[in-house]
C-alpha cells in the first residue's frame, strides 16, 4: 500500500511540473497596471500639446518648492529689513553648530582660504589671487551678515555658493570663521581659562584646533 502511494505521489507530481503549457500569442494578464502604460514624456522630448512643442516645462511664475520659502530676510540673505547686514548671526551657536561649520569649511573653503584662513590654500599659485586673511581689521570687524554674503551674492573672484551650501551650513561656516579668528588671537588667559597648557599651544601650528567653540561661548 505504501508503495502504491508513493509512486501515485511520484507520478503526481511529474504530470504537474511537466505542466508548461502551450505559447500563447495573447498578452499577459496584468490584473494591477501600477501605471505602467500611462502616457508621458521623457526629458526633452516633443510635446506636441503645448505652442513651442517642449514636454519640459517652467515653474509657474510665482511658485516656490517646498520648504524653500525664504520669508526671514537675515537668516536667508543675511540682512535686515533695511537691507544692512545683521550683526550677529541669527541662530543659536553651540558646539556642535561649529564642529559642522569646520566640516564644511574643510571642504568649500580651504583649497583658497587655507586651513587657519590667512588666505594660503592650495590652489594659490595656479592662477588664483589671494583672498584676504580672515584676521585682517576689516574683516575682522565686518558684520556677521557681511561674511554670509560672500557666500550667499559671492564677492569679487569668488563665486556664490548658494547653491552648494544650505543655508545653515552657511551660517555654520561664518560661526566657523569666527572661531577661527579668536583661536589665532588667543590669549595666555584664555588658554587657561580653556584648561590648555600655554606652552604646548604657543608651540603648535594648528591652534584652530584649540577649543574654538569654547573660545567663542
């Protein structure tokens, strides 16, 4: 009996995997579209619906994406509502706020400005001038908003980088070079203050490493 079944289970199953079927010349079922016959234009392609043939089309005039509606004038464009720049930046700065400033200013910033910016970047000497030290009197004293337009219009050589960098990151960077400017101009008091040994600092290179955002709080 045992044997019986298992050859009928045997034969069973054959018969069922060398059910293949015939080829049919009809188009498969396809119970759930998901859209995949709906009529649309790729990138440049020709619309013949609209007068100048594009599929592409323009933002309607007025209309702003999501999430990009710049209403605050000094966080967006970093002046006031009489157009001079605001004086300080317009977001809380904590440490963290600067250690994301330093990262972004290693990666935009450095290859003109240098490490320390005084202005010794790599790309200095193929062609480029310059840029001013960061611890020259005049920028020194500039505005908070002043040194975000640069980044936000550009200024002189230097290209805006609006578009490369957000908007807080901008800020980041600006606390960033505030930073930078304290820790270049840092007092034995400070140092102690800040629980570093005046000795070892004075002797090192590196001093935008010392604490900057301690420097600045």
């Amino acid at each position: 009996m045992f044997t019986k079944n298992y050859f009928l289970t045997l034969a069973t199953v054959v018969v069922l995997a060398g059910c293949q079927g015939m080829p049919s010349e009809k188009p498969p079922i396809h119970p759930n579209p998901n859209m995949d016959w709906q009529e649309k234009f790729t990138a440049q392609a020709k619309n013949p619906f609209f007068e100048d043939n594009r599929a592409d089309r323009l933002p309607i005039e007025g209309t702003v994406a999501r999430g990009q509606l710049a209403v605050d004038v000094a966080y967006h464009q970093g002046v006031n509502a009489s157009g001079d720049y605001v004086d300080r930046i317009p977001v809380t700065v904590s440490r963290e706020f600067i250690e994301r400033g330093r990262m972004r200013y290693d990666i935009y910033c450095t290859p003109c400005h240098g490490g320390t910016g005084v202005g010794d970047g790599l790309v200095i000497g193929y062609g480029y001038v310059p840029p001013p030290s960061f611890y020259e009197d005049r920028i020194l004293e500039m505005p908070d908003g002043e040194l975000y337009s640069s980044m936000y219009n550009g200024v002189r050589s230097m290209p805006s980088y609006r578009h490369q960098i957000p908007v807080e990151d901008r800020w980041a960077i600006v606390a960033y070079i505030r930073a930078l400017q304290r820790s270049q101009n840092v007092t034995e008091s400070d140092l102690n203050r800040l629980g570093v040994d005046p000795e070892i600092a004075f002797e090192s290179t590196e001093l935008r490493s010392i604490n900057a955002a301690s420097a600045v709080q």
